[in-house]
C-alpha cells in the first residue's frame, strides 16, 4: 500500500503548467486584438462603440490597432447585379426588360457606406435596385409603342440613359458603376404574336419575289431564244430567197438561151444521150420514129435542116 501512494502525481507538479496555458490563451486572445488582416479584395471599416472610424483599411496586416475596435469586412471586387422590371410605354403596354447592371465599391468611401446604409446589400437594396427602375419607367414614357424596344437605336438610347443616370446617382453613394447591359426584352404576348405574323408574311412576300423572279428569268430566256430561233429562221429565209432568185435568174436565162437558140436544147438532148449511152443497161425509145424529130432529139432534124 505504501508504494502505491508513492506512485501517484503530484498535483502541485502541474498547477504551475495549468497556470501558464491560461496565460498564453489569455495572451493570444489580446493580442489578435492588435492587428488585422483584411483578405484580398476587400476593405475593413473600424467601429468604436458604436462610432464609425472615418480612416478605412485596405487588404493586408495591419499592425497594430486599437483592440476595442470592432471591425465590418466590403467586398471591393466586382459584381453583377441582375435586375427584371416591366416598363410601361405610351400605348399603356407593359414590356419586360432583363438588365445586367456591372459594379464595385469603391473602398475610400466603405465608413460612409456602413454609417448611412449598412453593408453592401443593403446599399443595392435601398439605392441601386430603385433608381434602376425609376429610370426605365421614365425612358419608357418617351417610347410611343413597346415594339420600338426592340429597334437598335431605342435600345442605345437606353443603355446610355440607364448608365449615366445611375453612375451620377450611385458615385456619391459609395457605388461605382462599370457597365450597364441589356439582358432581354419580352414584348406582351399578343404583340409577339402579332410580329411573328408580320414576319411570317414578309416572308411569304419575299418568297413571292423569288418565285416572280424566276419565272422572269425564265421568261427573259424563252423571248431570247425565241428571238434567236427567229432571227435563224429570217436568215434561213434569206439563203433560200437568194437561192430562189438564182435558180429562178438561171432558169430565166435558160428560158432565153432556148428560146433565141434552139440548137441550144438540141445540144442539151444530145448530151443527155451521150449520157444514157454509158450505161449498157440503158435502152433508149424513140416516139415515133417515122418522124423527122423522134423524141428525144426534140426536133434536132428541124434546126439541123434549117442549117
């Protein structure tokens, strides 16, 4: 029993160990009061008892603050902000517009930020998401019809209008303005039916005018050949009235030849039988041939006699 006893800690062995651990937490508690390290893209804005401190500390250690400081952490970096709103126009219709608003904070102004709004959130909720719909609506009364939305020069005019308006607004609320984007715009119902049937017939016309201009072409091509074929034909014509003309001029002037030389026919007979003499197949009859003039010397006898 006895070396048991002797066996067991001491308990004064460890008090002096409890005793320092709690210093050293105590002193890593106070001493992250100290500094701060505020991550990239971000700025912190010191808060004393409820007082904003009006110096703001960028991203990086900070060595040494005040440790009774309580500190709020901005987003400095760049965010999108979307925003949907149905914007009436002159003929009292409701168009919806999708807008893409680009924006940062600007980090020198984060005290007046958390002093006169809050965080970051609540600046958009309270400035930015208002004004955007405010100036819609009032570009939106300047539009005589909601269709205009979707012509290229409405749609500049917008985004121009909603960029300036909502950089002069936001600049002094702590809110830079980067980029103004329009997302969408969906026209009523009705009207986007009544386009696309507009369109479908602007369609249907232009394929009218194709068809019209083939069958043009097609047209054009049949009266040129047509005028081909004729102007062929005209020369056709032309060749056998020439050639007409010289057999009608060859046989006037053999009508003459014969009628003011009768030995001329006589000699065109002869020639014929000389002709029909080179064939042995070929019998020659005379019609009558008691005759002085049997065919076909076609009275041969007669012009020889009279010579």
């Amino acid at each position: 029993m006895t070396n048991q006893r002797n066996e067991l800690p001491n308990p004064k062995v460890y008090i002096p160990l409890v005793i320092l651990a709690i210093i050293i937490g105590i002193l890593i508690m106070v001493g992250s009061r100290f500094y701060i390290a505020v991550p990239p893209g971000h700025v912190a804005v010191a808060a004393l008892f409820g007082d904003v401190q009006k110096v703001h500390y960028k991203e990086g250690l900070h060595i040494p603050v005040n440790p009774l400081y309580k500190f709020y952490l901005f987003d400095s970096r760049q965010k999108t902000h979307m925003e949907t709103t149905h914007v009436p126009t002159q003929d009292q219709l409701q168009t919806r517009i999708d807008v893409s608003i680009q924006y940062r904070l600007i980090g020198e102004m984060a005290p007046n930020i958390l002093k006169n709004t809050g965080d970051v959130k609540q600046t958009i909720s309270v400035h930015l998401v208002p004004k955007v719909r405010s100036l819609l609506r009032e570009q939106g009364k300047a539009i005589k019809r909601a269709e205009d939305f979707f012509l290229e020069k409405t749609q500049e005019n917008l985004q121009v209008a909603l960029e300036f308006g909502l950089r002069e607004y936001l600049q002094p609320m702590g809110i830079e303005i980067q980029a103004v984007l329009i997302r969408d715009i969906t026209l009523p119902p009705f009207i986007v039916k009544a386009i696309e049937a507009k369109k479908e017939r602007e369609q249907a016309v232009e394929r009218q005018k194709a068809e019209l201009e083939r069958f043009s072409t097609e047209q054009q091509q049949k009266v040129a050949t047509a005028m081909a074929n004729r102007k062929a034909a005209e020369q056709q014509a032309e060749k056998l009235k020439v050639l007409a003309d010289a057999q009608a001029y060859e046989i006037i002037k053999l009508n003459e030849a014969i009628s003011t030389n009768p030995a001329y026919l006589q000699l065109q007979a002869l020639e014929t039988l000389k002709a029909m003499s080179n064939d042995k197949a070929t019998k020659i009859y005379f019609l009558d041939g008691d005759s002085p003039n049997p065919l076909p010397l076609m009275h041969m006898g007669d012009v020889l006699k009279e010579k």
